[in-house]
C-alpha cells in the first residue's frame, strides 16, 4: 500500500490508521477542476500540482467517487444534511382506529356532564348565594381601587403639565442667555475703539488723532455739520413712515474710526471687514462715504502756511543749510483699481508702468507738517480735487 495522507485540513486519514483497500484519490491535472479543488478545499499550504496530493474516500457520498468531476462535498466544516421526513399514507384500518377513538371520547363527555349537574339541594343554594356576596363584596373592592387609581393619574398629569410649562420657562431663559451671550462674543471679537479710551498711544496708532476726546469732538463736528446717521432714503422720507432698507451693522462712530484706520494704516478692505464683521462691499461703500464727508468739512484745514511761520517753527538743523525753502515736494505714483470708465483707465493707465496708478503730488513743511496734497491725474477719485 502507497504511502498517502489526506491533504483535507482536519482530517487525520492516512496509512497508518486505514486499511489497504482504502481509497486515497488523487487531484484531476484539469486546470478548472484543479481550481474548484483549491477553493473547496480551503488549505492554504496546499500543494494542488503535487502527484502525492490525495483526498481520502470518505469526503464523497457513499466512500466512492464517480467520475472525474465527481467532487468532494463531505467536510469537517460542512453541516451534516437532515433527513426530511417520510410522508407515509395511512391505512384504512389506522383511519377506522382513529375514528372510533374519537366517538368514544364525546361519548364519555357528555356523560361526565349529565352527572355532574344534579337537582340543586338548599344547602347548595346557600353556597351559591354566599359565593355572590363574596363576588359582590370583590367587585366593590375593585371598583374603589379604580376610583383611586383613576384621580392618581389625573394627578400625575396635573404634575406632568406643571413640569410641561416650567421646561418651557426654562428653555427660553436658556434662550435668551444664549443669544445674549453670543452677542456679547460678538462684541468682544469686534473691533471697538472704547477699548483704547484710557491709552493715547493707540489712539493716535489706529487714528492718527492724538488723545480719544480729540476724536470725539472731531467726530462731533462732522456729525453736526451733515446728518451722518441718516441715509439718502431717510432725508427725503415723511415723518412716521418706516425706513426702507436693511439696518445699518455699524454705528456712525464705528464708521468714522473705521474710515480713519483705513487712512492711518492703510489695511485691506477685507481686513477691515473681519474686525469689524461687516462685507467687503460695506467697508468699501462706508470708507468712501465718510472721505467725501471728511475731505468737504476738514479739508480746508489743510492748507499753505505763511513764510514767516514757516521758517519760525523750521527746527535748527534744517534752517542753517536751508533758510529759504518753505516747502518739500514729492511726486509719488501708487498702483490702484481699473476704473469701469474708458476715459479715467486711459487717464490712469501709464506705459511705463503697465498697469492703471494714481499720481499724487504730496508736500510737507520742514516742521514735517502736512501741506499740501494734490492728484496729477484727469480724473478726481474719492471727491478729492485734482490739480
């Protein structure tokens, strides 16, 4: 007898403990055959092209296979098949068994009935009357006891309705904390200029004003001088009728500030717009409403000193070398937005530069005070003057 085992994982059938006439069956050298047989299989240290690779006969029904495409279906891991069950016809004597039994059984019922309901005895009617007074008493006692259970509930749900109402209070305090807490996060993460009341330095950083009651009394002349907080649509509109339009996220005072950082520092606009959480287009629409404003009631107070005041208030180191100069001029050229208009972007436009600018003639006095400004270009961007 060859020397095989059985290559099925699990099964412990080999030579040593099977007779000679057992059966060890080889794999078919059929490539698809030889598939199916890895897969069903399931070794996956399996040597499928090996010639001592077998299968031991009892994983085929009845310990034989068929043929060549015959294949293995008896494993550890597969369930063993339940018989179904055998639908026999029964005879005709089991169906006269059956039948008799049954006329017996109804037979012997209605005699147990006829004996036990006899002529009813006094002593026997007082068991019965006595056992309705204790069916009565019972009822009562049940009845109560719903009585009770029914104004337990009504409570309940009295309480529950209390409960109801006082949940309701308590989410919309919650409410109102909330939205008021969110305001105030608001307000903290906004950019606010009363912050900086009490520190001069970061007023005139932010503003170029010096002291905060300077600002105020700036912001105050302008708000005299021109109603700031109306809108075009609110001059002309009758007293009484509602106001059109959306509400204004800024107030004038933050607008003014903002106007002014946008001068002193000169941030992006949508900078701007994150401190002071509005859009681009507001910061845009705001800043040049208020330099039109700014530069009609404060621009005459940019103006042209007289000579003598000059050279009076020139400090030493520059009136030496130069006693007579009064005035130093710059002519500086800034990279700004295509205008929509043909004529201002050829007015703007310089070849040199490739790309649309702005030409502004700036002069100072030798104190460094401001004294002149003055736009080269065609056009007047902001309401400045050109000349």
């Amino acid at each position: 007898m060859p020397k095989y085992n059985c290559c099925v994982p699990g099964c412990t059938n080999s030579h040593r403990n099977k007779p000679s006439e057992f059966k060890f069956y080889c794999i078919p050298k059929d490539t698809e055959l030889r598939k199916r047989y890895d897969i069903i299989l399931r070794n996956a240290t399996l040597k499928i092209d090996s010639p001592s690779t077998r299968i031991c006969a009892d994983h085929w029904e009845n310990g034989e296979k068929l043929s060549r495409s015959h294949l293995p279906s008896i494993f550890p891991w597969s369930k063993p098949k339940q018989e179904r069950r055998k639908i026999v016809k029964a005879s005709q004597e089991e169906i006269e068994k059956h039948t008799k039994k049954r006329k017996r059984s109804s037979y012997l019922e209605t005699v147990v009935v006829q004996v036990i309901e006899p002529t009813e005895t006094p002593q026997m009617q007082t068991a019965a009357e006595v056992s309705t007074q204790t069916d009565f008493e019972w009822f009562c006692l049940l009845k109560n006891e719903n009585e009770k259970l029914k104004e337990e509930i009504s409570l309940v749900e009295k309480q529950n309705e209390m409960f109801k109402s006082e949940l309701q209070k308590v989410r919309s305090e919650l409410n109102c904390v909330r939205s008021e807490l969110t305001k105030e996060k608001q307000k903290q993460a906004k950019f606010h200029m009363e912050k900086y009341k009490s520190k001069d330095s970061d007023i005139e950083f932010y503003t170029g004003v010096p002291t905060y009651k300077m600002l105020t009394i700036c912001f105050s002349l302008l708000e005299e001088n021109s109603n700031v907080n109306d809108e075009s649509t609110e001059k002309n509109a009758q007293p009484g009728t509602p106001k059109i339009g959306r509400p204004r996220s800024l107030s004038a005072f933050e607008e003014f500030v903002m106007t002014l950082m946008r001068l002193r520092l000169g941030p992006f606009e949508r900078d701007l717009s994150h401190r002071f959480g509005i859009s681009i287009g507001t910061v845009s629409n705001v800043t040049r409403k208020w330099m039109k404003l700014i530069l009609s009631h404060l621009g005459h107070l940019i103006r042209m000193p007289n000579r003598e005041t000059i050279q009076y208030y020139s400090p030493p180191s520059f009136k030496q070398p130069f006693p007579n100069v009064v005035i130093v001029i710059d002519c500086t050229e800034l990279e700004m937005e295509k205008p929509s208009a043909l004529n201002n972007q050829s007015a703007c436009y310089p070849s040199y530069k490739s790309r649309t600018t702005m030409k502004v003639l700036v002069g100072i006095t030798p104190s460094g005070v401001l004294s002149l400004v003055a736009f080269l270009n065609n056009f007047a961007p902001l309401g400045l003057s050109s000349s």
